[in-house]
C-alpha cells in the first residue's frame, strides 16, 4: 500500500470505500494520477469523498473497475446462433459450444457478477473492448457482439436477460494467403432504468456469426468489461 493513500485514511470509525479498493488488488492497482488528484489536501475528511472520486462525479473521474478479461473461441460456428459461454466452464472455458437459446438456471456461470453498483440510466457506463479473429471465409461476414446483464436467482427459476448493447463487427475476406483477418473493437454500453447491483447482477456477453454457409471455421477472441462511471 502506497504511503500517499495511506495519509488520505483520516475519517473517524470504518471505510468501506476505502477497506473496498485497497483489498481489492484489481482496483486499488489501477488508481490513476486522476484519481489522485480529486481528493483533498492530507486531512481528515468525510469518506464520502473518496466515493466521490470513484463515481465520475464532477471534479474527478472514475477509477475503471474491471469486470470481466477473458479470452474465447468457437470453432465451426452456426450462423445465426449466439454463443455465451461452455456448458460446464461458462464464461470462462476456452472454447464456447452454449447457445443462449439454450440458457437456463443451469448455466448462470456464463455471467460474471459485477464488483460494484450502478446507478439507474447510466450514459456509456461500461466499456467493452477486444480483438476478433475470424478465419475461413472468403467474402466479406458480419459477427454480432451483444451485451446483456441479468440477476442472479436461487433455487430453479431461470433470470431474465435484459439486453444491454449491440455492435455488429463487419469482417473482410481474408487477402492472398492469409487464412483469417484480425479485428479491433471497443464499445461504450449505458445501463438501463434498473440500476446495476454489486454481485446480484451480472454481465454476459455473446458472439455469433450472422451469415450461414460462409466458410467460416473459427471465430476467436479475447476481451475486457470495465466500470467507467457508476452514478
């Protein structure tokens, strides 16, 4: 722990704000210069302040609080289905075979629970970026990226999948010798009416080919989901 954070804990009993993104390693590393700046001179203060500086509030900006980094493929995708996950690995398996027709209670592991709430109507309050390898085709496809959040339930009820944003990625046909095209993306999603709750709502995030019969033998990719704004 950096000493100038350590000065900044001058609030009187517990701060979970604080106690929050200092034990937690993939927040508390990321704090930025920006971050830094928001709070006041060395003092003790309200804890509020320092929820402050995290909610992209006016007078400082968000510390990005990571959702999800992972890495996917699947091989001989169906067009027109999507796919969100593995049937026993869910989000996190390497190679994807579960479609979201086929989501149920079953397969709640093919979403993560997000590590902080989001308040209501949210504008761009998560960003979503990657690369996408697409090989096999030989014209010119399109791959859909949806973004869909649902609530975690007990017992045997399958959630709700409220769909959060959409960007359709338009894939040229690989030149010469090459056997598949790379490319980049990113995506700002905005929460919607129902504010995000910190582990009982989760994000899920799916692919799928659109066209059938374009040749396509793989699709790959790795990604990351972070927090932008919160209030």
């Amino acid at each position: 722990m950096s000493d100038w954070f350590d000065q900044y804990y001058g609030c009187d009993g517990p701060c979970p704000e604080y106690e929050r993104i200092v034990n937690t390693p993939q927040i508390y590393s990321s704090i930025t210069e920006d971050y830094k700046s928001c709070l006041p001179t060395p003092t003790p203060f309200d804890c509020t302040l320092i929820a402050h500086c995290t909610s992209g509030g006016t007078g400082g900006s968000v510390t990005p609080i990571l959702i999800v980094s992972n890495s996917m493929s699947i091989r001989n995708p169906v067009g027109g289905e999507e796919y969100i996950g593995e049937k026993s690995g869910g989000f996190n398996s390497s190679t994807w075979n579960l479609l979201k027709t086929s989501f149920t209670y079953e397969y709640l592991n093919c979403g993560v629970p997000f590590p902080h709430t989001i308040n209501g109507s949210v504008s761009n309050a998560i960003n979503v970026c990657g690369n996408l390898f697409v090989q096999g085709h030989r014209e010119t496809v399109n791959v859909h990226i949806k973004i869909y959040k649902f609530d975690c339930v007990d017992g045997s009820s399958t959630p709700t999948l409220t769909l959060l944003f959409t960007n359709i990625l338009e894939i040229v046909a690989p030149s010469g010798v090459a056997t598949g095209v790379n490319k980049c993306w990113s995506m700002d999603v905005s929460n919607e009416e129902d504010k995000i709750t910190e582990c009982t709502t989760h994000f899920m995030i799916s692919f799928s080919l659109i066209q059938e019969g374009s040749g396509v033998s793989l699709i790959k990719s790795s990604y990351k989901a972070t927090i932008e704004k919160v209030a």
